[in-house]
C-alpha cells in the first residue's frame, strides 16, 4: 500500500495546523496568567485592615473578649454599617 506524495503532503499540512492551533491556543492561556500575587493597592476592598484574617487567633479571642468586657457588649465585632450610609 503506497500513499501518493499529495496524500503525504495534505497530511503534513494538517498535522502542521492542528500543532499551530494548538500552540496558539496554548500561548493565549499563558498569556491569562500571572506569575506575580496582586500588590495590596490592586487588591481593593481586601487591602483594608479590617478585611485581613488574624494571623494568631489565640491572640484575637483575648482581643475580642477584653473589647466585650470593656464596651459591655457581645458579638458584632467587626465593621460597623449597614449599607445605608448613615455610619
């Protein structure tokens, strides 16, 4: 069985397409990506203190439990408003 040098041709064409599409592809997801994490200022909302997780949260409890004592209240720690504007 002998395939013709047309034959032979089309088909290193074809596999020439599909591996250009395929890297083209392959460069346009790359291209999405980011290598380096987003600096506090590009980060918005998140940046705010009050939006960071504690890193010791031993250290947080006693916080919070020496501010109720203080203010006498309990729970609602954290950001006060409630969308209306009216802080």
């Amino acid at each position: 069985m002998t395939t013709s040098p047309r034959s032979s041709l089309r088909e290193r064409r074809s596999r020439g397409a599909v591996q250009g599409v395929a890297v083209l592809a392959f460069a346009v997801l790359v291209a999405g990506c980011t290598f380096a994490p987003p600096k506090p200022w590009e980060k918005g909302e998140l940046a705010r203190p009050a939006m960071q997780f504690d890193a010791d949260r031993l250290e947080a409890r006693n916080q919070e439990h020496v501010y109720q004592s203080k203010e006498a209240v309990s729970g609602g720690y954290g950001v006060g408003g409630g969308g209306c504007g009216c802080n």
